[in-house]
C-alpha cells in the first residue's frame, strides 16, 4: 500500500514536472518578441520578411533612433502582401505602427530607406517590433473584457499557444504536400523530356545514316 502511494506521488510530481517544462517551452516560444534592429544607409532599401500562413494577426511597431534629438532622420516605409498588394506605406515618418491580418500565405515583406532630405552621411538605425499570430493579441484587452486573471490567463495565452502550433504544423503539412506534387510533377517532366530527347537522338541518327547511305550509293561507293 505504501509502495503503490509512493509510485503514485512520483507519478503526480512526474506530471506536475511535464506541465511546468510544456509551459515554459511555450513561453519561450511565443512569449517572448524579440525586436528587429536595421541599419539604413543614406541609399538603399533594407527589407526584413517573414513567411506566414493565411489567417494570421500582425502586428509592427517601428522608430528611428538617433543621438542627436534635436535632428532626426525620417524614412519611409512600404509593406507588401506575396502576391504584391500594398498594406502598409508611409514617408517622411520618424515612428509608426502597421497592423493587419493575412489573406495570403507567403514572404511579407516590409522595406524602409531613408529619405532624401537626411543630411547625414552615416547609417540610420530602425528599431523594429515585429508579432504575428498569439504574440501580437492584446492580452490586457481580452483580460478586461471576459474579466480573467492570473492563471486563468496564462491558461487562455496556453490555450492560444497550443491552436497557433496546430495551426503551423497544418500549415507546414499541407507546404510539404504542396511541395511533395510539385516534385513529382517535375520528375514525371523531367522523364518525359528525356524519352523525347531520346527519341529524338535516334531519329536524327537514323536520318543521318540514310542520307550517308544515299550519298555513297549516288558515288556508286557501295
């Protein structure tokens, strides 16, 4: 009895550690956003993309930072979808914020360059705070709103976690699908080309060896 009590402690405590770990794997995942650091020279373009799938909440603050407050450079900025549609533009800007939610799954690429009225002959440096999906969902919001708190919402933020991976390997299988059709189609080209190129080979062979044959009977050489 006091063995089967023990094995069964060890077994709440070998959960309780299995939980605690899948939580701060989570968290570490997407609890934490890092920012984007980009160094513009006084020409050019830097772009920073991320592939997303479809159906996904984005959200992007950036500022230019600068030593001297009393001069800033502005620059501008362009965000555009995989298939090229306009979602976000900007000029002569110093900070902004782009926010939106994916119809397309591809690169999203969001480009800034300086604009041409920056004196400076040096770099200009962007800060860029970039989130999708469950890292850019305004927690405090739904908090107030459904009235949860302390690990009721940390619970929520798990529950939204664990959706977002499901989403994502979703996402990755049907890519790995996608990519699995296209192989195959390729291959069955490639071998078609290939029988065709064949073909052809020994059709031209055979053409040449006639002609040849024409040619030396014409000479009367055989």
């Amino acid at each position: 009895m006091r063995t089967t009590r023990m094995l069964g402690a060890n077994v709440r405590r070998g959960e309780a550690l299995c939980s605690l770990v899948a939580i701060l794997c989570t968290t570490m995942l997407f609890g934490v956003s890092e920012g984007i650091w980009l160094n513009l020279p006084p020409t050019g373009t830097k772009c920073v993309s991320e592939e997303i799938h479809n159906n996904v909440v984005v959200l992007a603050d950036y500022v230019v930072v600068s030593d001297d407050h009393s001069r800033i450079p502005t620059i501008s900025v362009k965000v555009t979808s995989p298939y090229g549609n306009k979602l976000h533009q900007k000029e002569n800007v110093t900070y902004g914020q782009f926010a939106f939610t994916t119809t397309e799954a591809g690169n999203y690429l969001a480009c800034f360059w300086v604009d041409g009225g920056h004196q400076g002959s040096g770099d200009v440096s962007v800060n860029i705070d970039w989130k999708t999906g469950i890292q850019a969902k305004d927690w405090d919001s739904v908090a107030r709103k459904e009235k949860i708190e302390g690990v009721e919402l940390e619970l929520r933020k798990l529950e939204g976690a664990v959706e977002a991976i499901h989403e994502n390997l979703l996402y990755l299988k049907n890519r790995e699908a996608d990519m699995r059709t296209v192989s195959e189609t390729t291959n069955a080209r490639v071998a078609w080309f290939s029988i065709m190129s064949l073909g052809v080979c020994i059709l031209v062979s055979v053409l040449q060896l006639w002609h040849l044959k024409r040619f030396f009977q014409k000479k009367k050489l055989i």
